[in-house]
C-alpha cells in the first residue's frame, strides 16, 4: 500500500493492491436512499435497480438477466451510463499522475536546463489534484418487485418478463403483473387535471386506452392459461393439437381443463363472475376483428346488450375496471385449478 500513497484518488476512489505493473482501484458506487443502484442492459440498454446489500451478498461470478429482453451476461457488463463514466474519471485521473510521475523520472535531472549545448531544456513538475467523481443521478423506484423463487428485490420502469437473478419469471407473475399495470394505467388518466382530461377525452385517448385494457385482459388470461396448461397435463401437445387458439375462447377453453381432469373454472367462479367474463371477451372480438362494431355474434353471446347490430360498442372506465377484477380472479382459479 506504501506504493499506492504516491497517488492522489478523489473520495469514493482508491487503490486497494498492485500485482508488478497492474494496479487494482476500487471505485464506490452511491446507492439511492432505498439501497438500490442501477443496471444497464448492454443488448437493449433500458435500466433496472437491484438491492444493493442483497446484490453485494451473491455469488462473485454472478450472471444478470435483464428483466426486459432477457439477455444474459456477466454482471460487470451491466454498468450503467453514470456509473461508467463515474469509473473513467477516477481511472483518468490515475491515468493523469501515472503519467505525471513518468515525466518526472525523465526529466526531473534537467529541471535546471543544460548549459553548452545548442538546446536548452527545462521541466518543473506540478502538483496533480483529482477532479470529485461524477454523482449517480439515475431514475428512482416506482414500484418493488420481489421475485418469488430467489427473493431478491428490484425495480422495473416498464413491462418485464425476467428475474435480473434467476431469469424467466412464472408465469403467474407476469400475468398479475400485466393486470396491475393495466389498473396503473387506468389510475394515471384519472389522475390528471380536468382540463388536461377534456383534451385527451376529446382526442379519444380514454377510448382508446379502454379497448387497449380489453384486449390486454383476453391476452394476459390467453399466456397464463397456455402455459399453466402445459406444464400441467403430460400429453399438453395432443390434447391442443387441432384447436386452434383455444385459450382465447373461455367456454372452450374450461371444457378442455375438464376434460383433463381438473376442476371446472365455471363452477369455481360462479355464473355471474363467468358470465361477465363472457361478455369482456366477446367485446375484445368486436373491437379486434370489427372494429367494436356489434354483430350478431356479439349479441348472441351477450343477450342483455341493448345495443344493436351496426352500432359501435361504447366503454368505461368501470367496465374496464371490473374487467380486471374478474381477470385477476380467473387467474386466481387457472392458478389453484392446474397445479
């Protein structure tokens, strides 16, 4: 260490061994005030946050995922922008004194100039003072998630589909987390001034934002349902093969996990909660396939509708919000029934 001390190191940098030529520089990373830091994705570069304590608690050869696209690495590789340019200062400046230091056993001996020759030469060396590091200034938490097999906690700014430790998430997860995000949404419209809310009403965003909720509802159901099925049942392929999107089609889709030998989610949800769910799904078909304009296929399956064929179905922000609840309940029962 007594080599080390010729060198001047900013606060939050200092060097911690030296093998013959090669120094090893340690350079701390700020945590945020919840104990969180930031990694990047070297693939798609989007930004997560990891616990720092349970971070610094796994393996030294630990491998991330990134809990967007999935892309697996070394853990070094997932720097973040501030953080790697935090690092290059400090390396700069050592750089800068190893440099400074070299110059000085060169020509430290003509300092005072030399005298009958042609050429005069003089060099005074001058105190090197390290610049502070640049500070982490990085998105902070919204939300924690905490995966449920290792249990580590981190912070997501968009939809994920991976644990940074353990990678692919259950599919369960996903899925409540998908539901969530959709009643987030809903939370964040209604949320904003009036005047802001009239301009978008009128520009037709909660319209828009209402038949999107829908859709995602059928398609979260649709995942969970697929994958939760064939994990469950040994002969998933043939059972399915033929039937096209079957786990689009709610009625179809509880006839085969009978069929199977589980329990009937018809029974577990009751007719009303079913037939609600009946309902949410054949409004997804009408604005996916027909632009929400009722058929009489729509009217079949959705008999109270007082709407007519030809008119287009109107929305809530209600109905999408039951929607949800009743989605989080059919997971609930997909979940309990194909264990």
């Amino acid at each position: 260490m007594g080599d080390n001390r010729r060198f001047r190191m900013a606060d939050g940098a200092e060097l911690v061994g030296r093998q013959g030529d090669s120094f090893e520089m340690r350079v701390s990373i700020p945590s945020d005030d919840n104990g969180f830091f930031g990694r990047q994705c070297p693939e798609c570069s989007l930004v997560f946050r990891m616990d720092v304590q349970q971070y610094e608690a796994l393996p030294d050869d630990l491998t991330l995922w990134c809990v967007y696209c999935g892309h697996h690495a070394e853990h070094s590789e997932f720097m973040t922008e501030q953080q790697r340019d935090r690092i290059m200062r400090a390396a700069g400046d050592f750089a800068m004194q190893m440099v400074s230091q070299e110059l000085d056993k060169v020509f430290g001996g003509l300092a005072r100039g030399s005298r009958g020759s042609s050429i005069s030469f003089s060099y005074k060396s001058q105190p090197f003072y390290p610049r502070p590091l640049p500070g982490i200034d990085e998105e902070q938490l919204v939300r924690v998630r905490t995966c449920a097999d290792c249990q580590n906690n981190y912070a997501v700014f968009g939809e994920h589909r991976y644990c940074p430790v353990c990678g692919q998430l259950p599919a369960a997860s996903v899925a409540f987390d998908a539901l969530q995000a959709d009643t987030a949404r809903l939370d964040a419209l209604e949320a904003l001034p009036a005047d802001a809310k009239s301009l978008l009403r009128e520009q037709g965003v909660f319209a828009r934002n209402w038949v999107d909720t829908i859709e995602n509802v059928v398609g979260v159901v649709e995942a969970l349902a697929s994958s939760l099925f064939r994990a469950a049942a040994p002969n998933a392929d043939s059972l399915l093969n033929g039937k096209g999107a079957i786990f689009q089609r709610l009625d179809h889709m509880a006839d085969l996990i009978v069929a199977t030998g589980f329990s009937d989610l018809r029974i577990t949800l009751g007719a009303q909660s079913w037939q609600r769910l009946l309902e949410t799904w054949a409004a997804r078909h009408v604005f996916t396939h027909n632009d929400g304009i009722v058929d009489e296929k729509y009217l079949t399956r959705v008999p109270s509708s007082s709407t007519r064929i030809g008119q287009r179905l109107v929305l809530t922000d209600a109905a999408c919000r039951q929607a949800l609840d009743d989605a989080k309940s059919l997971c609930d029962a997909l979940v309990d029934a194909l264990r």
